[in-house]
C-alpha cells in the first residue's frame, strides 16, 4: 500500500494507538492491587502522623493497626472524619481539599474537641510545582499549624491567616512559601471555607462517647 | 559489528554523552538529584524508555509514513513513560510522590526524542536498543555523580544511610539540596569533563 495514502496514514496510526494503548491497560490492571494497598497505606501513615500516634514498626499492618486502635472514623457529607477518643489526646479529624495553583490539594486537619485549636495537619494528596506549592508537606511548614489558634470572630476568609498579617503577633497566622504565593494564597482560601463547612456540621456540642466503644 | 557496538557505548557514555556533551535533559538533572535513590528511579525511567523506543522506532521505521513519523514516536515515548510511571508508582509509591512530576516529563526529555530521529529511524533495532541504552547510561552516569556528591555534602546521607560519625565532622551544606547546588554541581562536572575532552581531542 502506499504509504502516502491517507487511509495507510489513519490505519498506521489507529494501530500504533490501539497497541500501544493496550499495552499500557495491561499494565495498569496488572498493578491494581498494589496501587490499592500502596494508597491504604499512604492514607494511614498520614493519619498517623496526623493525630501523632504511636506506630509499633514500620509494615502496612502496624500503621493499619495504630488507626484501627485510636480512631474512629465516619463520613459527613461525603468527607471522612476521624475521631480520637485516646484520653489525654481526645481530637477530631476533618479530610479537607480544595483548589491549589495546579490542581486540588486534599488534606487532613486535626483540631480540639471546641474546634478551637489546631493539633496538626498533614497532605494526602497535591500537585504543585516540586521545589516550591509542594513544600506543603514539608514538616517546617506544616509543623507551624500545630497550636493555631483559630479565630472565629474573623470575617470568614481570616479565621486562619497563611502569609502575611497586619498584626504584628496572630496566634492564627502561618507563614506563606517563598516563591510560592499562589499555593499559599489558595491553601488559606480554600482552608478557611472547609473550617466554615466543619463548623457547621459540628456547630452542636460534640458527643463526648466514643462511637464505638 | 562487536566493536561497532562497543563504539556506540563509548560514544553515549563519553564522546557524546548526552548531558555535558550534547547539553540534553537538563531539566531533570537538575530536579531529581538531591537524593540518589530518586535518581536512581528516575534513570531507570530514561534508561528504559531511550532504550525502547529507539528498538521501537527502528523496527517500525520502515512502515512509519514520513510525514506522521514525528506524532508516532511521541505516542511510544508517551506509552513507555507511562507504563513506567505506573510501575514506580506501584513499587515504589514513596519516590514516585517525589519525581512523579519528573518522571511524566520524560515524555518531553530531547534525549528520546533526539536519539529516536537522528539514530534509531536510520538504523537497525539492535544498534538503535544499544545505542538508547548508551544514551541512557550516560545521562545516568553524570545523573548519579551529582546525586552522590549533593546527598552526601547536603545531607551527610548516602541512599538514606548516615556518614559514619556524620556529626562529629560534617556541617550539612543545605545549598546542595537546594536547586543552585544542582546549577553548581552540573556547571562545574561539565567544565571538567568537556576539559578532558578538548585535551584528549586536542592529542
């Protein structure tokens, strides 16, 4: 056939795709298994550093147990949260996402039982630039959440500050990435929307029990 | 055709080695080298997909029409890169949420590209495999010198593991880890290496 012809071109094409395509779903089933198990275990070890629990090991199972053992999890509208009745260590965990500068960031927020404070938060999943947005997870970052204090007299955007504050000492301020403002600028958007959202559906005193006792 | 095979290893790892020869796939040298066991995921990731698509390419090069070649060889870059990205992502989730971002990029690295077009659509598939391969280890070798030298001047570290009495003697260098360390690294083993070149050249 000649190999100028269009039909040629358009079959040549269709064929490299339709193997080539092939190629890559045999190897996207052959590794389902092991992408699932590497996600459970993704999602525990960030819930353990989360809620700061004591992990005997390092094995998927030990981090499957230290979450099986302290929290409690349960769904509202959708959103995982996840209850620490440990006592001493009694704190809430909200799952939270939003918009970053490339695509969403999804999170885990600790906070006290009163929703006052911040315990901790930790990244579960994001795709900003490597170097700068996605030094989110970096501990320096993250670590400077631990204690805020939420302040729900702000208006709603201000309840927790990332970046720069006209007050010289907030006890509700982190400090912005350098060279990555917009990461920083739509983590405090989004964080302050989902804190309202929280709020809301915990707005009645929080039941003191243990789901499951 | 033994010794034709040993001058195209000789010429990716050397004569034309594809960083600081050719100046190709910088992006990535930079990015992914402030720990080795990234480079070392992320080399295989271009050692495989220089290697096959060159065998690819040239076992179709005389059915590919000349005018969709360029549109072919993108989609086998972009199929082995993905099935790469895959398979870290499964077997090594830790590295990949680190050089996901890298390894994807692959697809645009100029060494496939380039190696595909001037080297395997010219000639035979097993050339074109050890000519990607050379390709590949070339960029690896200087790939994996500068990640040795920033890990362990940056974090007193080698794949993971501390420096005996690391403390005693070492002050971390946190330059190294962060993105000028890899300029500095890259900029001076080219000067040294293109050096050595132009003297033995010169004999």
């Amino acid at each position: 056939m000649n190999k100028k012809s269009p039909v040629y071109v358009l079959s040549f094409m269709a064929a490299i795709c339709l193997v080539f395509g092939t190629g890559i779903a045999i190897v996207n089933y052959a590794t389902q298994g092991l992408l699932a198990k590497n996600a459970v275990l993704h999602r525990n070890r960030v819930l353990c550093r989360a809620f700061d629990l004591p992990v005997d090991g390092t094995s998927a199972d030990a981090y499957q147990q230290a979450v099986d053992q302290h929290l409690v999890a349960e769904e509202q509208d959708g959103r995982a949260v996840y209850r620490r009745t440990t006592p001493g260590h009694e704190s809430l965990g909200f799952e939270f996402g939003g918009m970053g500068f490339w695509d969403r960031i999804e999170g885990v927020i600790v906070l006290s039982p009163d929703l006052q404070t911040v315990r901790n938060i930790q990244f579960l999943d994001q795709k900003e630039t490597p170097g700068l947005g996605a030094r989110i997870e970096e501990s320096w970052f993250t670590d400077q959440f631990k204690g805020l204090q939420i302040d729900w007299d702000n208006p709603r955007g201000d309840r927790l500050v990332v970046g720069a504050s006209p007050d010289p000492d907030p006890k509700n301020r982190v400090d912005a990435i350098t060279g990555a403002t917009q990461t920083s600028m739509a983590l405090g958007r989004f964080l302050n929307d989902e804190l309202d959202r929280i709020r809301s559906q915990y707005s009645q005193p929080l039941n003191p029990e243990p789901l499951n006792p | 055709m033994a010794s034709s095979y040993t001058k195209i290893l000789k010429d990716g790892l050397l004569g034309e080695n594809p960083i600081y020869r050719q100046v190709l796939g910088i992006c990535s040298a930079l990015a992914v080298t402030n720990l080795l066991a990234n480079t070392l995921f992320m080399c295989f990731g271009v050692i495989f997909a220089t290697a096959l698509t060159n065998f690819t390419v040239s076992l179709l090069r005389n059915h590919i029409p000349k005018r969709i070649r360029m549109i072919v060889q993108v989609v086998i870059i972009a199929s082995y890169v993905m099935m790469i990205d895959i398979l870290i992502k499964a077997v090594a989730p830790d590295i990949h949420r680190f050089i996901g971002p890298y390894v994807g990029l692959i697809i645009t690295n100029c060494i496939i590209m380039g190696r595909a077009e001037a080297f395997a659509s010219q000639n035979k598939p097993l050339p074109s495999l050890v000519d990607g391969l050379a390709c590949g280890l070339g960029y690896s070798a200087v790939l994996i010198s500068i990640a040795v030298i920033r890990e362990i001047m940056g974090f007193g570290t080698l794949l993971g593991f501390a420096l005996p009495a690391r403390d005693l003697w070492w002050t971390q260098w946190t330059i190294m880890v962060m993105p000028p360390g890899a300029f500095f690294m890259l900029a001076i083993m080219t000067w040294f290496a293109r050096a050595k070149l132009v003297k033995q050249e010169a004999k």
